[in-house]
C-alpha cells in the first residue's frame, strides 16, 4: 500500500505540475488620422506545427477578418516562432511608425516571438492613399 501510495505522489507531483500556458496575439487596426477603427481587415497568423517530420508540409495558417471595433484575437497558441501578415491591398499604404513591419505586395508582415503563456498587444496604425 506505501509502494502505490508512494507511486500517486510522485506521478501527481510530476505530471500536475506541468500545466501547459498558451499565450495570445491580438490587435487593433485603425486609420491615424481619424482614429477611427478598420473593420473587415484579413489577419493571418502562420506558424509551424509542432512535432512534424515533413518540413515542406509543416506550415499553418489561421486566417481571421477584423472586427467592426478593428480589433482581432488569435489564442492558445503555445510558446514559438509566429508570422502576423495584414492583408490589405495594393491600394493601401502602412505608417511609417511601423519600423519592425515588413511591407511585401498588399500586405504588412511582422515575426513574432511568443515565449509561453505570453499576450501580446498591437495597435497598427494605416491610412489608404
């Protein structure tokens, strides 16, 4: 009976004390100069699957819309490496305030590293042409 006891306290000590964290990324999207917010906005957020053995295959990619208040969520996301891409259209140009974007054709991309149980903000600033 003290061997099996013994045994339960050692596996719940263990494995309850390895509570997994996941973190957030979100934001909200809005003009500078009327600040007003920017609804309908396509958000995505790629990143790697975790414990995949065919690198080409690996990548995935949750899409979202900004909503009519510009802001956008993505949650349980576990520690890593993600990329934040806003979508905008060659019609539409990102603030120059954004040093640490990457502007590609019609979109707004961003690295982001999530340590766990981390949530981040954004507040990003566009005005069209």
């Amino acid at each position: 009976m003290k061997r099996i006891l013994g045994f339960l306290f050692v596996f719940f000590l263990f494995f309850g004390c390895t509570k997994e964290e996941f973190g957030s990324i979100s934001g909200l999207i809005y003009d500078p100069e009327t600040i007003t917010p920017k609804a309908g906005v396509t958000v995505e957020l790629s990143y790697d699957l975790a414990y995949c053995s065919f690198p080409d295959k690996c990548k995935h990619t949750e899409t979202i819309l900004s909503d009519s208040k510009g802001e956008f969520s993505f949650t349980d996301l576990e520690e890593g490496t993600y990329t934040l891409r806003i979508v905008v259209g060659k019609s539409q140009q990102w603030d120059d305030d954004n040093d640490d974007w990457v502007w590609g054709n019609g979109y707004l991309e961003k690295k982001i590293e999530l340590s766990a149980g981390a949530q981040m903000e954004l507040d990003i600033p566009y005005t069209k042409n």
